[in-house]
C-alpha cells in the first residue's frame, strides 16, 4: 500500500520494548535502525507526495529497507 508506514514499532509492536532497549544499548542495531527509519521516511515522502522517481532507484530503496528489516528481525528475535 501507498504511503503506508513500516516504521519498526508498527510493523514489530511485540517487540516495541526490545527495540528501545537495542537502540540504547547497542551501537550496530541503533545504526540500522536509524537507516531503516531515513529509509522508510524516504520511501513514503515520495509515494506520498507522488515525486517523479525511476523504478530502479525506487527498488533500490526498498530493496535496502526490505533487507535491513529482515538483518533487524533476526537480531530481535535472537
């Protein structure tokens, strides 16, 4: 869906506690977590405001977001 926020707290909200915990306590983590936040910021500033992007640059994007969700669940759910 268009717009649709995939910030970690909404996409993981069983694990809202762990990821302010791991933002706070572990640099690697708070990293990503910054880059997946720019990165879905991004995504949805461009769907939202309908700007004009080509579709490699738009996959690339969400190619990145996809992967940092995934390296993110993996270490939450360790």
């Amino acid at each position: 869906m268009l717009g649709e926020n995939h910030g970690l707290v909404y996409d993981f909200p069983e694990f809202k506690d762990k990821i302010s915990e791991l933002k706070s306590s572990d640099a690697n983590f708070n990293a990503q977590a910054k880059e997946y936040h720019s990165l879905d910021h991004e995504i949805r500033g461009l769907e939202n405001n309908n700007v004009p992007t080509d579709d490699l640059t738009f996959m690339q994007l969400k190619t990145r977001r996809a992967q940092l969700k995934d390296e993110i669940y993996k270490v939450l759910t360790k």
